[in-house]
C-alpha cells in the first residue's frame, strides 16, 4: 500500500491533500515555510511514499527536503494539470485535490525531471548565458556612447585600436563617467565567463559522452554538455522524432480535410539548448559536408533563418543517435545513413 500526496506549492507556504490508500482516508493540511516544521511532518510517513507537485522553478529545495527523507517526488505538467480541472473554481485546496485524484487515478501528467549532478550543469550553463547577455548589452551602451561623442568607426571597438579610439573621443565628463563604468563592469563580466567556461571545462573532461559529441564539428563544450544533460538518459526516446519534438525544433502541424499545413517550431523544452544548437548550425554547415549540402538548398527554397534551424535539428537528431549508439563523428559518418538507426530504435 502507498501513501500519495498531492501538493499545491508556492514560495513561502503550499498545501497539502494525502490519502493512505490502506484506509482510503483523505486529509489536508497547511503548511508555512517559516513557521511550520515541514521535516517533522513528511517524516511521520512511512512505506511508499509519493508526492506530486507542479513543475516550479522555486521548489528545487523543496524536492530535496522530500528525496532526503526517502519520498518519492513526481513533478507534473502545470498546464496539462490545470486543464483537467473540472470546474473554473481555484483555490489551494482544490489544487491540492486534483493533484491527490490524478495520482490515485494514476492519470498524473509526470514530467522529466534531471538528476541532480545534471540539474547543477544546466544552471551553470543558463547562469553563463545570462553573463553573456549582459556582457552584450554592456557592449551595445559602450558603442552607442562611441556614436553620441562623433566615433564614425564601423568595426570593432574593443580591440587595442579600439580601445585607443574610445580614449580619444571629447566626451562630457558624465560621458567619461559612463565609460569608465561600462569598461569596469565588461572587464568584470569578462573575468567571470573565464572562470566559468574553465569550471565547465572540468566538468567535460571527465564525461566521455561530451566528449564523443564535440568530435562533431560545430558542437562544442556548451552545445554538448547541454545536449548530454538535457537529454540524460536517452533511452526515454523512441527516436530522432521524439527528440526533436522534445527540443521544440519539431514544426507544428494544422491540418484539416485533406489540406497540410505546416507552421512554424513548436519551441517547447529547452530555450536554452535551442539557442545553442542553432548557434552550432552555422560551424556544422560550413565544416560538415553533408549538412553544407543541406543546408545550401533549404536557402535556396525557404531562406536563411528556416535552413539554420532545419540544420540545427539535424544536429540535435545526429547528438541523440550519438549519445544512443556511444560512437563518436567518424564512425558516424563510417555507418552512412543517419536515419537507419533511428528507425530501428522505435
């Protein structure tokens, strides 16, 4: 017999409805994150245990307070949660409720949830991006203030020439104030994603898998370490398909009597490996010659932009079969046709 939970979470308190299903009894409780000692309360219960919440970026703490104690957590997908709810009414315990239902009735929408150690990867690699993005913006305002204080250089202003050209423009003393700001924080920007491509690179180093994928060319160390630990374990996929539908590069289809129409990526799962497989599309198309090929007539008929993101899921299908197959790029390429293995596998 089991005991499940269904938990409506939320940063500073969540609710609770668990049934044992020795009894069948059901109960609800309240519970504050300040007040209320949440490690006495789990503990008591004892067996199989199994509590579902909705997927949240705010309870990574509480999911490791919970597998601490030896509890089963089950994250679920919010929408599809919501949208099994029979009435319009909402309120905490009513969440809790249908959570507590969907589990007994084992209909839970579940949802992947990573291992720890590539939960830890994953933010590394979104905090750097969100380091670059800032760096670029740092980078932006420092070419806008060249442009106001009559800079007419149209290449790269932060190259030694650059640099001596920014010093010698006559800018207003606020305007100086703003450049020396601006350099401060891109050399501090700078120095932090130095640090942290290299506690990413020993990372790598010890994972065999990454390093399988960077043979390929155009993935590198971000493009593969997100790929290794956005699909960790690949043997959920049925196939190439499945992959790309799971990475959001699958196109979504509206049709209807006999007409197909296709629109545009569902751009679903990861934002972030997404970007970088795209990113990865334009190496892989100028140093791979079958994807060169590829993508050279997708430009010819559909354009730039559609062909590097047809190049980009080609790519996330070739790291799929990669990692499936444990070869590296030459072997690979030795078995010929990508799509075989892929069909054999579903």
């Amino acid at each position: 017999m089991a005991i499940y939970c269904g938990v409506d979470f939320h940063p500073r308190q969540h609710s609770v409805s668990y049934c044992d299903t020795s009894d069948g009894e059901s109960h609800y409780r309240e519970l504050n994150h300040e007040g209320d000692d949440l490690r006495a309360f789990y503990s008591r219960f004892t067996g199989e245990v199994i509590v579902g919440l909705e997927a949240s970026g705010y309870s990574a703490w509480f999911e490791q307070l919970l597998e601490g104690l030896g509890l089963q957590v089950w994250l679920g997908n919010a929408a599809e949660i919501r949208r099994r709810a029979g009435r319009r009414q909402k309120n905490d315990r009513r969440d809790a409720d249908l959570i507590l239902d969907l589990l007994l009735k084992g209909e839970f929408p579940r949802v992947h949830c990573p291992p720890p150690a590539s939960r830890d990867v994953l933010r590394l690699l979104r905090y750097r991006h969100r380091l670059i993005r800032m760096r670029t913006q740092v980078k932006n305002s420092l070419r806008a203030l060249a442009l106001s204080a009559g800079s007419i250089r149209k290449g790269w202003i932060f190259g030694p020439r650059g640099r001596a050209e920014l010093f010698s423009l006559p800018m207003s003393p606020a305007m100086s104030h703003q450049r020396e700001g601006w350099l401060e924080l891109l050399a501090d920007l700078s120095r932090r994603v130095v640090r942290l491509d290299e506690q990413l690179k020993q990372v790598a180093r010890g994972d065999e898998r990454v390093l399988r994928l960077q043979t390929h060319p155009g993935i590198g160390l971000l493009t593969s370490l997100a790929l290794v630990h956005c699909l960790e374990p690949v043997t959920r996929f049925g196939g190439g398909r499945k992959v790309a539908a799971y990475v959001g590069l699958e196109p979504m289809e509206h049709s209807s009597a006999g007409k197909q129409r296709f629109l545009g990526i569902s751009k679903g799962g990861s934002r972030l490996l997404r970007y970088l497989l795209v990113e990865a599309a334009h190496t892989a198309a100028k140093r791979d010659e079958g994807l060169g090929k590829f993508y050279r007539r997708l430009v010819y008929r559909r354009g730039a932009a559609k062909a590097k993101v047809a190049v980009a899921r080609k790519l996330a299908i070739r790291g799929y079969i990669m990692l499936r197959d444990e070869i590296d790029y030459e072997e690979f390429l030795r078995r010929g046709v990508e799509a075989r293995p892929a069909r054999l596998a579903t």
